[in-house]
C-alpha cells in the first residue's frame, strides 16, 4: 500500500510546465485513471502524470466509449484536475464536434476545466466511414492548435492516428498522417495499436524530433526500459487498469451468479487498507 502523497498543492501553471519539462527527453509511464480514487492512489505511486481514459470513464457511468455527454466529460475532467497534484492530460476523443469550428470551442472549455494537455484522434466513430480524411483531420488539428494558442495557456496538443486501432490504412498511411498533425501544430505523436518493434522504431523516426506515445494497454511485450531505448518518450495504458477492474469484478461476480461460490473475493485488498490510506490520503488535501 503506497503512503498517501504530501499535499505540495501545484498550481495548474505549474502542473502545466511540468508536464511540458516530461517531454523534454527520457520516456515516463502516464497511465490512465477513471475516477478520483484511482487518481489518487496513482499519484500516491509515484508517477508524474496521469492521463483520462474515454474507455474507462464512460464505463463507470454506464455508457460505451464515445456516449459521454461532453458536460459530463468536462465535469470529469474537473474532478481529476482538483483531486490531483499532477497534471492532466485528457483524452478528447475526437474534439466531441462535427467540424473544426466545434473542436476549438470544446478545446477552450477542456483547457478551462484544468487540462495539461488533450489529444485529439482522426476517429469519427461512424464505422462507415471510421476515420476522417486526412485534410479534415488537419483541419481539427490547426483547429485545436489555436484555440490553445488563443488561450494563452502552456497545453499541449497531442494528434492521434486511429487508422491500425479502426482498421483503415496501414503503417505507412499512419505515418503520413502523423506527419502531418506534427506539422499543423501537434506537440505529441500518438497511434495506438503499434504493435512491434519495427513498427514503433518506424513512427518514432518518423515524427522525431517530437514525442511519441506508445499504447501498452494490452502487454506488448516490452518494458518501459525496452521501449525508451527504442525512442519512446511516453507510454499511456488506455482503458487497461479499468478493464482490469472490471475483470476481477466481473468474474467474481459470475461465479457468484452461475455457481454461487465466492472464490473471486479471496486474495482482495482489505477495507482497512484501503481506508487507512484514503483517510490518511484525505487529510493531506485541501478543505
């Protein structure tokens, strides 16, 4: 059980520039959080930055991923930022709009609710047509890029290519598209669903000099050692840690329902744990 953290109370300016200096060289874990209590707890764990899970959030309100209300988004997003002394990046999924227009306008309101930094993906959700073209994209990128710049705030943009997770194009289209968010304004690369060494070592040297994020939200294999020397500068675990709650959850509670045994509870984290440490972890934080 980790001791809960020092309340050093940041500001938010200061949660920015420190997620900013993460970014200069080396390669951290950010990993992914869905609620304050695992927000905490990672905190308490020693990592630097936490970043919001689509996936894991809108599960634990009962929606799939992509049926969030924005508001509720936002209001997520808030939490997290004023729970937390670490900075926040949020996953915006594609902007929450249909158009450019409506990406900048949601961009201001997730920087006011508390962002460090946002990603916005090339993703439509219509599994017609799962992924914008490519000048769209871009679009929403340079979108996103001057609603930051007009704020006056130090947030940084991360560009998604969603082409492997969705299943249209391959590595090379990937590629092309990251390029091109890099160069409409995006501080960090992401494609999730890179899979291999060769192809990460590829997108690295590709979008180099700036910062790659590396999904490993289903154990790919390498260590956060392997992965630095390979280039990568960030390695996010998506909707893994909530999936694995849901898992022990899930399981135990079959067991309970088909076979009316409670094997799935043996081995679990005591109340007493749990409490010494939000209470010790409560104190520590402001009224």
């Amino acid at each position: 059980m980790p001791d809960p953290v020092p309340n050093a109370a940041p500001s938010l300016a200061d949660k920015r520039k420190a997620f900013r200096r993460l970014h200069d060289s080396g390669c951290f874990v950010i990993p992914n959080p869905w609620d304050v209590g695992s927000a905490r707890y990672l905190q308490a764990l020693g990592f630097k930055a936490l970043a919001t899970t689509s996936s894991g959030f809108a599960f634990a309100q009962g929606y799939p991923d992509r049926g969030v209300p924005l508001d509720a988004v936002l209001a997520h997003v808030r939490a997290l930022a004023a729970a937390s002394d670490l900075p926040i990046n949020v996953d915006f999924e594609s902007g929450h709009a249909a158009d450019a227009a409506g990406v900048a306008a949601n961009v201001r309101r997730c920087i006011d609710a508390g962002a460090a930094g946002l990603s916005i993906e090339d993703a439509t959700g219509d599994p017609a047509e799962p992924l914008y073209s490519r000048d769209d994209a871009v679009a929403r990128i340079r979108a996103a890029r001057r609603a930051i710049d007009e704020s006056g705030e130090d947030v940084m943009l991360v560009g998604r290519a969603e082409g492997l997770l969705v299943g249209r194009g391959g590595l090379d289209d990937v590629i092309g598209r990251l390029q091109a968010y890099s160069s409409a304004g995006a501080d960090i690369l992401y494609a999730p669903m890179l899979k291999t060494r060769a192809q990460i070592e590829a997108v690295v040297a590709a979008v180099a000099p700036k910062p790659l994020n590396v999904l490993n939200g289903a154990n790919l294999g390498f260590s956060v050692e392997a992965l630095a020397a390979m280039g990568v500068r960030r390695i996010s675990v998506g909707g893994s840690l909530a999936r694995a709650a849901w898992t022990g959850f899930a399981r135990a509670a079959q067991e309970i329902a088909s076979r009316g045994t409670f094997t799935g509870f043996d081995g679990l984290m005591t109340n007493a744990e749990l409490n010494a440490f939000f209470g010790a972890d409560r104190k520590r934080r402001p009224a």
